[in-house]
C-alpha cells in the first residue's frame, strides 16, 4: 500500500461476522458487546494469522446512529428493520450524531481499543464504514430511495450531504486509534443504479467524503459491490488509495483500466470459493488472482471479492492463507503462470 517492496502480496479474508463462529459466540452476541467483538477477531486473527483485521458498522452504522432501528438475528448478518426517514423527508429533525455516544459508535471504538492495543503493532487493522449512498438507503429504504433519485433528487443531494457530515466526526475518532478505513457501498453497485445516476448522486458524494478524510488521516479503500466495470474510472478518481473489487470484475480488466491509478484489490469468489468450495477450489481461484493481479503498477492485495460468508469452513480460510503464502512469494514461483 506505501509502494515498499514486500516478502509477498498480503491477503485479506474479510472475515466480517465469520470472526464471531471462530470464539464461539453468536453473531447477535458479536454486534452488541465490544469485548466479543474484539475477542472473536483476536481468536480469528490467532488461527488464521491473516493480513488484515475489520471491523466496523458497515453502511448501517451512520443511519443506526441517527435513529434507523437494526434487527440482529442470532446467527446472520443485522439488517434495518425500521428505517428512520421512512415515512418524512424532514432533515431538520437529525442533527449530526455525537461520534462518542450516539448508536453503536462506541461500541466499535470500544472493539477497536482491544483489538489495536492487542495485535496493532503485529497487523493492520481496518474500520469498515458506509458510503453516502449506502447510508442513505439505511435512512430511508431501498424502494423510497430509487423513487428519490427521479422525483426528489434535491432532497437525496441533502440526505447525502448530510450522510457525509455524520460519517466524518465518527472518522476522526477512529483515525485516532491508527486504524485505516475502508468504505463500502453496495447501494453505488452498478448492479443497483446506472452509471448516470451513480456520477449524478453517488461520485460527488464519494469525492467530499474521502476529501474529508484525507484531512486527517491517509486515503481510505473503497469498496462498491457487484458490477462496477462500467464506473471503475470513476471509482479511481474518488480519491481513494486502493479499489476493493467484487468477483464480478475482471482483474485484467480491472488492471487495465485502473492500475496506474491506485492498489487494486481483490478478489477471490466468496460464495463458490470460499464458502461452497473445496481447499482445492480456493487453491485455484487464489492461483488466477494472483496471476491477474500480481504485477498491478499500483500494487495489489489478494482478499475476497466480497464479505466471507458467515457459515464458511475454516479449512477454506487457512486453504485461502495457504495459498497466498505459497503463490503470493516474491520472487514468484513458476507454478503461477502455469
């Protein structure tokens, strides 16, 4: 990521709720006590000895934090069960959160302080976050917020703009603990919206977040699931420091258009890799990954193209791990371009 040379390219599972299974708590448990949290990641990080350590509130954490309600089933990822803005499209009404006390802010500075006091000096640690548009579907829902986009675009601008000055306060504080940040965005996915509507709502949005950011701390990753080949330039001229690219991307093509711009990331196949797959089939995909990615001019990190599935066998993880060591070496083996 700083451009240094390297034993070999690192590898970052997303592990996400997975870590939970790991220490052997619910997910449910994981998401409300910051000491499980952390314990589930430092349990994690001890068995698989991976590269990169997240954890944060994804793209519910700011909606959370200005009144949308989170259901946490036992053993699945949170959703909103109860949008905020579900039913007004009043702004007034929500005041930049305070970073310390509002949601479950402190929750995850908590989990951070633990796991950084732990393992910060031995890993990276990461802070998973929601982008602009992303957070303002966990404010208003996904239905009502596609209508906004045709019939109230002025007041989508404002709930974005306003999206931004509440992430940024939450930022700072994490900043403070050296943690890096990673932006995630599903709701900016190409799969969801159009180009046109992505460089209309989501860019300037994206742009004023990761500006605000760079203030204080160093360029954020950005993550934007499913199809983005259409926005990739788009994604690169963000500001951020590395892209985070789905499975659904071609790394060539990825490489091609991108990677004099920035670290490219990516992206093993969470679902038929990692979770339906076999040691075997991870082996591979890792393989054709590395292969792709490895001479990116930006430089490149292995990770999985999306979160890992909750459920995902450990044997594929340290399959995963495995891999990456044996292939990621440099100087390259011979057996990854075979």
């Amino acid at each position: 990521m700083t451009g240094e040379s390297y034993d070999r390219i690192p590898c970052n599972p997303n592990l996400g709720d997975h870590a939970a299974q790991i220490a052997g708590y619910t997910v449910a448990e994981y998401h409300n006590c910051p000491v499980k949290m952390a314990a589930a990641h430092l349990a994690a990080y001890e068995t698989y000895r991976h590269d990169f350590i997240g954890l944060g509130p994804g793209h519910a954490g700011v909606a959370e934090a200005l009144g949308s309600k989170l259901g946490f089933p036992e053993n699945g990822t949170p959703f909103v069960e109860e949008f905020a803005l579900a039913n007004t499209t009043d702004l007034a009404a929500f005041p930049i959160p305070d970073p310390l006390k509002a949601g479950r802010f402190p929750l995850f500075l908590d989990a951070l302080d633990l796991v950084t006091e732990k393992v910060g000096h031995e890993v990276p640690i990461g802070f998973v976050i929601g982008g602009p548009l992303s957070a303002a579907y966990s404010l208003r829902g996904a239905e009502a917020l596609m209508k906004d986009l045709y019939l109230r675009p002025e007041f989508v601008h404002e709930l974005l703009d306003l999206c931004v000055r509440s992430t940024l306060p939450f930022l700072k504080e994490v900043a403070k603990r050296g943690a890096g940040i990673v932006i995630v965005d599903p709701v900016s996915s190409g799969s969801l919206i159009s180009p046109a509507l992505f460089r209309k709502f989501s860019l300037p949005y994206l742009k004023q977040l990761i500006a605000g950011i760079r203030e204080f701390t160093r360029p954020p990753v950005l993550h934007i699931c499913g199809d983005t080949k259409k926005i990739l330039a788009d994604m690169a001229e963000t500001g951020a420091g590395g892209l985070s690219l789905d499975n659904a991307i071609d790394l060539t093509e990825a490489k091609r258009q991108v990677g004099s711009q920035l670290l490219l990331i990516g992206n093993v196949n969470p679902a038929e890799s990692m979770y339906r797959g076999t040691a075997e089939t991870v082996r591979l995909d890792v393989k054709s990954c590395l292969k792709k990615g490895h001479d990116s001019p930006k430089g490149f990190m292995l990770a999985l193209g999306c979160e890992l599935p909750i459920k995902t066998p450990p044997e594929n993880v340290h399959a995963l791990m495995a891999a990456a060591r044996s292939y990621g070496r440099y100087p390259y083996s011979p057996e990854l371009f075979n």
